[in-house]
C-alpha cells in the first residue's frame, strides 16, 4: 500500500495512487500498447456509444482485442474502472474567478461547469457514489468549489454541506433532463406533444374535487407553454443560493 504526501497509506486501488502519482503505471502488458490509458479510453468510449451499463471488464477487452484477465494487470475491478473513467471525463475544474469576485457568481460559475460536463457525458450520472471525492480532479473540483466559498464568513462543515446540497441539485436536474429528454425521444413526437397529451390525460383522470389544486393547475395552462431552456436549473440554483445569502447574514450577525 502507497502513503500519500504526509507519509500515511493511502488505502486507493493501485490504478488511483498511480493517477495521484504515487506510484508508477504499467509500462508493459501482456500485449504490445495495452495500458491503462487506452483501457479507460475505450471504457468512456463505450459508456458515451451505448451507456454505462455496456461497460464490463469483458467487453472493453473486446473492444481493445485482448484477453480479459490481461485488464487486470491494470485495474483490478469494474468499480475501480468506472471511477478512472469519470476521472477521464470530468477534467480538471475552471479557472478560478478573478479577485474580489463575489461569492455568489463563483459558485453559479462552479454549478454551471459541473452541470455542462454533465450534460456532455451524462452516462456518468449513472456511476454509482461509492464515497468522497479521491482522484485528482474530483478533489480539484472540490477545491474550486469552496474557494468559492471562502469569503463568506462560513465554517468548513456548512461549507462542506453547501457544496453537497448544490452539487446534488445540479446531478439531479442534470439525470431529470436526461430521462425526461430520453422518455420525449422514445415517443416519437415533440415535447410539447407530450406535455399537451398528459394535460389532457390528467384532465380528464383527476377529479377536480378530490385535486382542487391540480386542477387549477390545468386550467390555467401552464403545462401547454413551451419551457423555456435552463429556466427549471436556474430557478432552482437561484433559490438555493437564496437561502445560503441568508444563512451567510445569519451567521454574521450571530458573530
């Protein structure tokens, strides 16, 4: 086992301390070009073609033309791969906002990146959360983030739980997006068909009586409007950010 920079073990799979630099990757497989690079390469390639649930250990092989046990020379497990992968893809976080930004837009800034990366790679909305960030540029992103947070006057746990409650919004309308833009596309028609369809349909199954207020809902026709891009995350990360403006006024006047 690896120790880290402060001389204590790591506990990370090999392939992880090897994207900290910890130790060294590889240099020779059991097939000439084999390495890790090419392996979570075609592992993203994979996921992005046909989903995460395509990526196993067998079928990157394919992919790649080798055994299956000459990936574990590499990596030693699907779990360890998928976390490699979204190392791949998420990259390093964007550069920090000027001096004096306010803390506000530093961190719209830093919701807006994660949710962009997401909307690119949305397969990897469906990597399972197996703990805290541990690779290099998740730990980047959550350095970003509570930069972003530095000026506020907060201590590091609301901090902490600030940058959880804003990332898990943003995952969150990032893999509603996803499905209800899947769900559109298996139909066959537009959005706004499929809005119009289930308005009707809600109609005429809810019994104004029993849903006074889902029915004052259709009738005023809102779920017949066409939405307005972003409008559903910028609501939501507006609101957020609201209450987080008045826990920071909350904490300072109770200093």
């Amino acid at each position: 086992m690896t120790e880290g920079h402060d001389g204590e073990r790591t506990g990370l799979p090999a392939s992880v301390e090897a994207a900290w630099g910890l130790r060294e990757r590889p240099a020779k497989g059991p097939k000439p070009g084999l390495s890790l690079d090419r392996i979570v390469g075609a592992a993203v390639a994979l996921a992005a073609a046909e989903g995460l649930g395509a990526v196993s250990m067998g079928r990157v092989a394919k992919e790649l033309g080798v055994s299956t046990m000459s990936l574990y020379r590499y990596v030693g497990a699907k779990d360890e791969l998928y976390i490699l992968m979204q190392e791949a893809v998420m990259g390093p976080p964007p550069e920090p906002p000027a001096p004096g930004t306010d803390w506000r837009e530093a961190i719209t800034d830093w919701a807006v990146a994660q949710r962009v990366l997401f909307r690119r790679n949305l397969w990897v909305l469906r990597v399972p959360i197996s703990g805290p960030p541990a690779t290099p540029n998740s730990v980047a992103w959550w350095e970003r983030g509570l930069a972003a947070l530095e000026g506020t006057g907060l201590d590091d746990g609301d901090q902490i739980s600030l940058l959880v409650l804003i990332s898990g919004f943003v995952r969150n309308d990032s893999l509603l997006t996803a499905d209800l833009a899947a769900a559109v596309e298996s139909s066959g028609v537009s959005a706004e068909e499929v809005m119009r369809r289930y308005a009707t349909t809600l109609k005429r199954l809810a019994d104004p009586a029993r849903y006074p207020s889902v029915a004052r809902l259709l009738e005023s026709r809102v779920l017949d409007e066409p939405d307005v891009p972003d409008y559903g995350f910028e609501f939501g990360l507006d609101r957020i950010l609201d209450g987080v403006a008045v826990l920071i006024e909350k904490r300072r006047a109770g200093s």
